[in-house]
C-alpha cells in the first residue's frame, strides 16, 4: 500500500524547522504538483532552487531524514506540473507518499485562510499543526475524512465493484463516514445504500491515510447476512457483481487498501485469514465436536504388558476392532479429521478408519501414550511394586517417565488447540488409555474414584463437544 514505505518512515511530528538548502519544496499550483518524474519516481525541487524567490515555506514532515516544505513557490524550470491522479498511476514509493501527504496538507491550508467565524486571517500556531485566527483566536486542527472500504463476502465470493464515476478500475463497495454513526454502522449503511445487502460479522482489517482525497480510509470485511441477490445503485455504481477468487482483477497499481482487499481473498483462495474472517468466525461460534478412541488390540495387550511409549502391532483381533470402529464412524457421518498418536498401533487404527470415511490424518505428537518409564513393557500382573508405585504417578514416574500431572500438562493444552484450530469441526482423536483418561477429565467432571477406576476398551468411542 502506498503508505508501506518500510525501512523509511514518515515521521509527521509537529516541528518549527526552518528550510535548508536540501530540503524538498513541495509546491502546489491549481491542484497540480511540481515535480520531475523518472523511473517511476517523483523528484521535487530543492530550497535552494527557490531561494531567490523570497517566500516563506511551512514544513510539512520528514521521510527519514529528508525534511518536506510547502511553499507557493512561482514556476521552477525542469518541473513540470502534475495532478495527483498523474502521480498515482505514474509513480510509487516513499515520495509518492510524501506526495499524496503533502497534498493533503496543502489542501488544509490553502482552503482556510480565513477564519469561517469572524473572517479574520488564519496565521499557523507556532507550538502544534494548528491555524490560528489573529482577530478571534478560533483554532483548527487539519481534517481528515473517514471513510470505510468494505469487502463483503458470501458463499466464497467477494462483491466487487465499479464506480459510475471516477476510478476507473475494479474497487469495493466505500463511503464517507457520516456525523452521529459508528464505523460499523456506516459499514452496513454503505453496503444497503449501494447494493441492498444486509451484512453481519463486521471484521476490521487495516487502515490507510489516502491524502489524495483527504481522507483515512478504514478496511472491513464482511459477510451477506441473508438474501445476497444485489441491488445496485445505478446512480452510484457502474457494476456490482459477486467474484471468486480467481475472477478477480486487480487495480493496476499496489497503492491501495482496497487492491490490498482484494488481492488478499484471491491470493487466499477466499480463506482471510481467522482474525479477519467473517465467515470463518462465525463458525467458530458453531461447535467444536471431539471424539476420542483407543486403538485396537496389540499384542502387549494380548499378553497383559504394560505399554506406554513402547511400539507394538495390532493383533488381528485389533485390526478387527479398528474396521468395526471405522464402520461407526462412516455410520456417524460427521467426522472431518483424524488426529492420531505418532505410536504404531495408534497410526494403523486410524488408517483404517481414514480409509473408510476418507479424511485426513494428521500425527499429534502430544497424543502420545502416557511414558511409564521404568515400567514399560513389563507384565502388568507380575511387577510387584507397579501397585503400590500407582500412588506414587501423580507426581512422579519411576525410570525418567512422565508423571500424571505431566501427561495431563501435555494432553490439555492439546485439546486446547484442538478445540481452537479446528474450532467448529468434528476431530477423531485417536490415541491410547491413558490419554483418553485425562481426556475424560477435560471434558467431564469426575471423583478420584472415577478417575482411578476409568478404562477405555480397545476402539471404544467417546464423544465430546464443547
Ligand atoms: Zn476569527
């Protein structure tokens, strides 16, 4: 966008400077800027090519540390005059910038010399960017107009517009913010009086200063709140049509918010990002549903071992279970992803259910069976102490394995997530005993008795949403 003008900055505090020989003048005659353009650069004259012509410049800003002046200077030689229009489709960069800044100063000067209460003459304030009256005193500040660009969006495509007048090329629907209206209203305003749509789920996107027209333009996205047929205002627009993303044209120049807007849905295939989606956030107001299963049966299970991180196959018992459980689920209808254990007997149980409902499976490291450390692969019946060290898990595992509140540290903040970036989706968390324990306490409350006693059979499902 025109103001993007990174690594240089345009620092725009008030400053009593006085103009040196390099500074830039910026003069602007009936509308028209004095400027040599080359490659798609505006260069402007210096102060010491209108010294001569004793006149006293106001200064403006800086761009780093170039200094911008605004001075009615008479014609310099080798600077032509352009429209800012002509700069705008010519040039780029930080001085099309300053260009598009200091017009928007010029403007503000040059239409107040005089006071609009007594008719006194407006001299500037020497302390702040202000015009002061010598007769009365009154004091104004520069104007800027607010004005908002909207993209509206429905069913995956965006409105895209034509004004009757003026630009030529694609834009959004915009309007002037009107005194007594918030910004959303004059969103939903804009969009009724130019196409007679209601919208709902108003996200801001960015902001941009448009000097050219004086204004600080003000982005939001949007979706079509019911009914999308459009009813165009024909006095106001020329076309108003709903776009996918790749029928979109661009602008021809990257300078505005609006081409940003526009470009930002194509370039996503329509998917903005979630911070300024309205259609993505309200399915986020939608329910997340998770469900949680146990492998099928392995062969340490077979032979009553414990397994916690260790890797084992399914018996055919278990491939079996993991096929009756993928008939569930095709049954259920409603799962969108699977989510699975990076362990072995996880990852096959839930490729054959992903085969049979065909969505995708993405391994979860943090699905990982609870690491019984010292314990692993023992038989579970014939370790004397496993028992008694059972009081011990809480806080502490044997061996360099995980205690329970460890387990439960990683398997929250996993369903956080979860719940988070598939907010509205159904996920089939596939994974192990011991982590579908802690689930059961995320989702459900439940007494230390419950807790201790609670066991999930191979390729059981449980279902919760939130
Ligand atoms: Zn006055």
């Amino acid at each position: 966008m025109i103001q993007d003008i990174f690594p240089s900055h345009l620092n725009n505090s008030y400053q009593a400077k006085q103009p040196q020989p390099e500074s830039f003048i910026l003069c602007f005659q009936e509308g028209r800027l004095l400027a040599k353009i080359a490659d798609g650069v505006p260069h402007f004259p210096r102060f010491q090519e209108i010294a001569a012509q004793d006149i006293a410049p106001v200064y403006l800003f800086s761009v780093d540390d170039e200094a911008f002046f605004l001075a009615d200077a008479a014609a310099i030689t080798g600077y032509p005059a352009y429209t800012m229009r002509e700069l705008r489709d010519q040039c780029a960069g930080k001085y099309l910038y300053a260009a598009f800044t200091a017009y928007h100063l010029h403007l503000w000067y040059a239409d107040n010399r005089f006071c609009g209460r007594c008719r006194g003459t407006m001299h500037p304030d020497a302390a702040e960017r202000a015009l002061v009256c010598t007769d009365c005193g009154k004091k104004i500040y520069p104007r800027l107009n607010p004005a908002v660009i909207v993209g509206v969006i429905s069913k995956g495509r965006i409105l895209i517009t034509r004004y009757r007048r003026g630009y030529a090329h694609n834009a959004l629907v915009a309007g002037f913010t009107e005194i007594g209206e918030t910004l959303e209203e004059t969103v939903q305003r804009e969009v009724m009086e130019e196409t007679g749509l209601r919208v709902r789920n108003i996200r801001y996107y960015k902001s941009q200063p448009w000097g050219m027209a004086q204004d600080i333009l003000m982005g939001f996205f949007c979706e079509a709140d019911g009914d999308d047929t459009i009813r165009m205002d024909d006095q106001e627009l020329k076309s108003a049509v709903w776009c996918k993303p790749e029928e979109i044209e661009l602008q021809p120049q990257q300078h505005s918010l609006t081409n940003e807007m526009m470009k930002l849905f194509r370039d996503t295939n329509g998917q903005l990002p979630r911070e300024y989606n309205p259609v993505q956030a309200d399915a986020a107001d939608q329910k997340t549903r998770i469900y949680f299963t146990r492998h099928g049966e392995t062969t340490m299970n077979a032979e009553n071992h414990i397994s916690g991180v260790t890797d084992c196959d399914l018996t055919g018992n278990g491939i079996l279970q993991a096929q009756q459980l993928a008939a569930v689920c095709a049954q259920q209808g409603d799962i969108d992803l699977i989510l699975c254990s990076p362990l072995k007997r996880a990852r096959k149980t839930a490729e054959i259910i992903a085969a049979q409902i065909h969505v995708p499976v993405v391994t979860e490291e943090r699905l990982r069976e609870w690491d019984y450390g010292a314990y692993e692969d023992q038989p579970r019946d014939q370790t004397p102490d496993f028992q008694a060290a059972k009081r011990e898990f809480g806080v502490r595992m044997k061996g360099g394995g995980e205690s329970l509140l460890q387990l439960a540290h990683r398997v929250y903040q996993c369903i956080d997530d979860i719940r988070q970036q598939y907010a509205g989706m159904t996920v089939l968390c596939v994974c192990h005993g011991g982590v579908c324990r802690i689930a059961e306490t995320y989702f459900r409350d439940m007494s230390t008795d419950a807790f201790s006693h609670f066991f999930m059979g191979n390729c059981e499902l449980r279902q919760y949403e939130q």
